[in-house]
C-alpha cells in the first residue's frame, strides 16, 4: 500500500486513542492531521505504519493534553468532554472496552490522571497494545509503564462507573425520559430519576447555563419540567442520540442549528447522571451551532407570556 492507503487505514484507530487522550474532537482531529504530516515528510524506512503512526498520535496528544490542563484549570464552571455521536474506531474482540472507555463518566475520570497515565492506561486496557508498543508509544520503560498503570488502574476503579449492561433496557429508559421531558410530566421524570441524580451542564461561560449542578430527583425533576416545554414552544427540537456511546439526544433550534447535546448515566435501572452541553466551542463539529442566549430569552419572554 501507499502511504496514503496506509494512513487512511489506520486513521479510525488514531482518531479514537487521540479522543480518549484528550477528551476533545478537534484537537483529536489535529493531532490526527499532525500524526499524518510527520509521516509523509518521514523518510526513514518504517517497519511497521502501525508502530509509527501510534507513536506518534500518542506523543502529539501528550503534548496537546499537558497544555489544555492548563486552560482546563481556568475553565468557567463544570469541564466535560466534547461529545461524540459515533466512534470510528471499531474491534469486536475489545468493544467492551471501547464503548465503556469513551463515555462521559469514564473520560472524566481519565482528567484526574497525569497525561502519561492517561496514555499508558489507553493504550493498555482499552486498545490492548502489548507493553513493548505501550513503552515504545510514550518513550518510557516497560517497567516505568506498568508502575504508571498500576497507578491509572487505581483511579479508575475508584470512580468507574457501572452502567446499565442492557443495552436495550437503556434505550427503552432513555425514550421514557425524553417522552416525559417534552410533556413537562414531573411525576414521570421522578419516577425515571436516581434519588441523588445530578444535573450539570457546562456552557464555558459562553452560553446560558445553570448556575450550579442541581441535585436530588424532586429537584432534577421540576426544573426539567418547566424548562423544556417552554423550549418547545419557541421550536426547539430534540432528536434521541447516543452521546459517547450513552443515551442521549441533540437538541436544535427552529432553524435545525444546533443548540446542546444531553448525555444520560443509567445505572442500575435509574438515570444517575443529566449531562449537557451548551459550550458552542464544543458543538462546531456536530453542524452550524445556534444563538444559545436568543433561544434563552425567547423562553424567558414565553415564561412570562404563561404566567
């Protein structure tokens, strides 16, 4: 194959280990296109595309990740990752792994380690690279590898989520949730809601947003309910998604622009978690983003018109 044939090839896979290193669609995307320019100005004979291509995209991405850790710190209000409607990447032998790997939850977690955990904890437990390719990827020994595994391993496991094994049964909740959320069915969001249930949105401070997570289902409950009806009526439309391979939905204004994501945490047969994001930086790659404040005060002014 040409070089080209061999990166194209292998382009899903780099795509989806930059992904879960950095958490960011965009600059997955450019670490991708910087993995494919170092290559094509190489001309050293490589042994293996493979090999090389993983190095690289590896070592990019701990570059880019040490320094967003820096803007992450300075971020306003809650941080999540940008979402990501499908995965590319694709391994039936480790696809546990993979879907689990890639939710929300999971890539929050991955923030609390050092980029070189991250990397290492990657590599390993979610794409299976053996040791030799795993110390070779981040310039570290096989012995300095496992150490740094161990230590992702243990903070993983202290937070790792457990989400409904059922797939179906988590899409089957999922449409129950959405169903009662457009009828403003308090009663029907409680019933479907963790006790303690957080609702946390993440608008950068460049979108309306909540002023604090909202905890507890009563209060998840009937903040949902009067929100999203009134959304409704200035034309705002959902569509049922998966976000990072969870339940969810892509929210868009009259226009069909998009105006936020909502991911959903279902575990143990309730939804613990609401995550949304509002942060327009971070919808770009989903199609043209909406005005989210014009949207906010068109529901103000049919709040005020309702009461």
């Amino acid at each position: 194959m040409t070089k080209v044939e061999e990166f194209e090839e292998l382009r899903p896979l780099l795509f989806s280990l930059a992904y879960r290193i950095l958490g960011s669609v965009g600059e997955a995307e450019d670490a991708v296109q910087e993995t494919w320019l170092r290559y094509d100005a190489s001309t050293a004979q490589v042994a293996s595309a493979k090999a090389f291509l993983t190095t690289a995209v590896t070592r990019i991405s701990i570059d880019v990740l040490r320094s967003a850790r820096v803007r992450r710190e300075e971020y306003v209000g809650p941080w999540f990752p940008e979402p990501l409607l499908s995965d590319p990447y694709q391994d039936p032998a480790r696809s546990a792994e993979l879907a689990d790997s890639v939710s929300m939850a999971a890539l929050l977690l991955l923030e609390r380690l050092s980029p070189l955990e991250r990397s290492v904890f990657v590599l390993r437990d979610v794409f299976g690279f053996g040791f030799d390719e795993v110390a070779a990827a981040v310039g570290r020994s096989e012995a300095a590898c496992r150490q740094l595994l161990v230590r992702a391993r243990r903070h993983m496991r202290d937070g790792r989520p457990r989400f409904e094994a059922d797939r179906q049964e988590r899409q089957e909740l999922a449409t129950r949730f959405f169903d009662a959320l457009k009828d403003g069915d308090v009663a029907g969001l409680r019933k479907l809601l963790a006790a303690d249930v957080r609702l946390v949105g993440d608008g950068g401070g460049k979108a309306p947003q909540l002023a604090k997570a909202v905890s507890g289902a009563e209060n998840a409950a009937r903040l949902l309910a009067a929100v999203f009806p009134l959304m409704a009526r200035v034309d705002v439309t959902f569509e049922p998604r998966e976000i990072n391979g969870q339940p969810g939905a892509l929210f868009r204004d009259r226009d069909g622009k998009v105006l936020h994501i909502m991911a959903l945490d279902v575990v143990d047969g309730q939804i613990r978690t609401i995550r949304a994001v509002i942060n327009p930086d971070k919808l770009g790659h989903l199609g043209p983003v909406a005005d989210a404040w014009a949207v906010d005060r068109e529901v103000k002014q049919a709040r005020r018109r309702a009461e």
